[in-house]
C-alpha cells in the first residue's frame, strides 16, 4: 500500500495540472499580470516588430517557441510598467518626444519611415514603446541605481586587483559585443535560451538585434538576452579591454571596425568567420601606464563597477517582481493542451 501512495500521488498531481489547463480562458487573452490582459493582438503584433519577415499566425514549433519567450518579455515589461505607474514615474509626452527626436537624429524623415515599415511599427506603436521603455528606467533608476554606492576603497581595490590591465603597452579598446552564430552552440547561457538554428535564422537576428539598440534598448541588456557568446553574453557583451594587435590577428574586419567606431558607439552588423557580431566600442586608450590618480582610470573603474552592481540588482528586481506578481499565461497552457 505504501508503495503505490507515490503513484497515486503522481496520478492525482497531473490530474489537477491537466485540469487547471483546461480550465476556461478569455478570448483572445494570451496572459494576464495583475488583472491587466496582454491579448493575442498585442503578442502577434510584437512579434512582427521583432520577427518583421516571419508569419505571425504560423504554428510550427520555432513560431511557438519565439512567441512564448516574447511574451515573457512582454509579461517582464508590464510588471515593471505597473510598478512605475504606481510610483508615479511614468514617462511624460515630453520625455517620449525627447527620445523620439534623439532616435531620428541621422535619419531623413523618409529614411526613419523606411525604418519603422521594416520593424512594422507606426510612429505611435514607436512613442507607446518609449514611454513604457522610459518609464521602467525611471523605475530601476530609483529603486536601483540610486541606492549603488561605491567607495574609493572600491575603486583602489579593483585598480590594485587589475593594475596590469592599466598597463597599456599599444592602443586599447574597451569592447561589447552581440554574438549570433548560424550553429547552435551547446554552451551557450543567454538569459532567453535563444539560439540562431542556421544562416538565415542568424541574419535575421542580428539585424533585429541592430534594430532594437537603435530604438534605445540596453545593449547590455541584450547581450545578456540574445548573445551567443559563451564567454561574454553573462557580463552583458562585456569583452573588457583588447589590444590593437589581437584585434588584427583575430579578424581584419574587426579592427577596421573597432578603429571606424567612435567611443560609447556602435557599429554596423560584421560578418567574421564565427557568425555576426555588433560591437560597442565603451573606451579607447592609448599606450602607456595608467595610474589610479587618472581621472580616465577613476572614471572607467567606477562606471565598470557601477554597471556590474546595476545589472546584477536589476535581475534580481525583475526575478523578485515577477514571484509577487499574479501572472496567468494562458498562451503557454494552450500549447501544453494541444501538443503537436
């Protein structure tokens, strides 16, 4: 009798799993977060933003998976836009048009029209964006930021830690990078499990990766996310300082690239022979010693610091926010109920 409590234990927890899935949903709701629905509008519509070449209303597995962890983004964004609602931080009209206007800096009016068209974006579904993008960053500003507080022991302890990394002897560029290989690479860790499957998938990915950091999202953010780099996606693309040489022995196109990039810029998508890469030239330095009474020195060690702190306390937020928050994702029970 003991032996079979297990089973029948077993039996009665997949009975109330499989009952809780088929329990009634509402139409056309793909999740619901604290009593405010996402619908399947919304869902199909990000995911063109996102996907702009691929079928919205596609059911195959590689669809399902991709909609199933944009909608965790989507869950992620309106867990903390209801908290900045709450803590009266939501974006004002003239915080989205400053934003606006820094976005279309460079663009002809034609050229920036051309670039909503490819993401399948209107100008208000661009400023909606904005607002809540803005608004969660008042939020981490406030509740994270704000409370990072780093010492000049801190600061004399890393420099002391590091001091031969200040040692320059030829140029060096502080780098980050966004990785997307065409194979899947088992060792991969990025926060959203995403992996470019071949060539096609990779080209797509990086370029709406490009996309994204050009509407303002964080690049650390995403590397963390997308990046297919084993070693630097979970520092953020974080490759730290490299010299001019190593840049010439391990690609010709990345040292051109490096050298084109004006500091705290990005570049274009580069093809090398590991797949595709956006870096983010961070810092530039040039030969020499540098020593910890170095403003440059100060400043980099503080912002380096600063930035892991930031990072760290912002994934811990959202983990935290999403335990507290009541979430009902409703798109996830219906692909377990119809498996295919």
């Amino acid at each position: 009798m003991m032996r079979m409590l297990p089973v029948a234990l077993m039996a009665a927890g997949l009975f109330l799993f499989s009952a809780a899935c088929k329990r009634s949903q509402p139409a056309n709701v793909a999740a619901v977060v604290n009593g405010r629905a996402i619908t399947y509008a919304e869902l199909n519509k990000e995911f063109q933003s996102q996907f702009p070449s691929a079928s919205a209303h596609a059911d195959d597995d590689q669809t399902q998976f991709q909609k199933l962890e944009l909608l965790r983004a989507m869950i992620d964004k309106q867990i903390m836009v209801q908290r900045a609602e709450k803590a009266n931080l939501m974006a004002t009209d003239a915080d989205v048009e400053a934003k606006l206007n820094e976005l279309k800096a460079g663009y002809t009016q034609e050229e920036f029209q051309r670039q909503l068209a490819s993401r399948k974006m209107t100008l208000e579904d661009l400023k909606e964006q904005l607002r809540r993008d803005l608004s969660v960053d008042k939020l981490f500003n406030k509740e994270i930021k704000s409370h990072i507080n780093i010492t000049d022991k801190d600061v004399t302890d890393f420099y002391n830690a590091n001091k031969a990394s200040f040692n320059l002897v030829e140029p060096q560029f502080h780098l980050a990078q966004i990785l997307v290989t065409p194979q899947p690479n088992p060792e991969v860790r990025n926060l959203k499990n995403d992996k470019a499957q071949n060539d096609q998938q990779a080209q797509k990915k990086i370029e709406m990766l490009l996309a994204r950091i050009r509407q303002g999202e964080d690049f650390s953010q995403l590397a963390q996310s997308y990046s297919e780099d084993p070693v630097s996606a979970q520092n953020g693309g974080d490759l730290g300082f490299i010299s001019e040489s190593s840049l010439q022995k391990a690609a010709p196109e990345l040292q051109k690239a490096v050298l084109n990039t004006p500091s705290g810029h990005i570049s274009p998508v580069i093809r090398s022979p590991e797949g595709y890469r956006i870096l983010k030239v961070l810092a530039k330095e040039p030969a020499g010693q540098r020593e910890l009474q170095d403003p440059r020195v100060q400043q980099t060690i503080r912002e380096t610091l600063i930035n892991r702190k930031d990072q760290l306390l912002r994934n811990a937020y959202v983990e935290v926010a999403r335990n507290q928050a009541k979430v009902e994702n409703y798109f996830a029970e219906s692909i377990l109920r119809n498996p295919k």
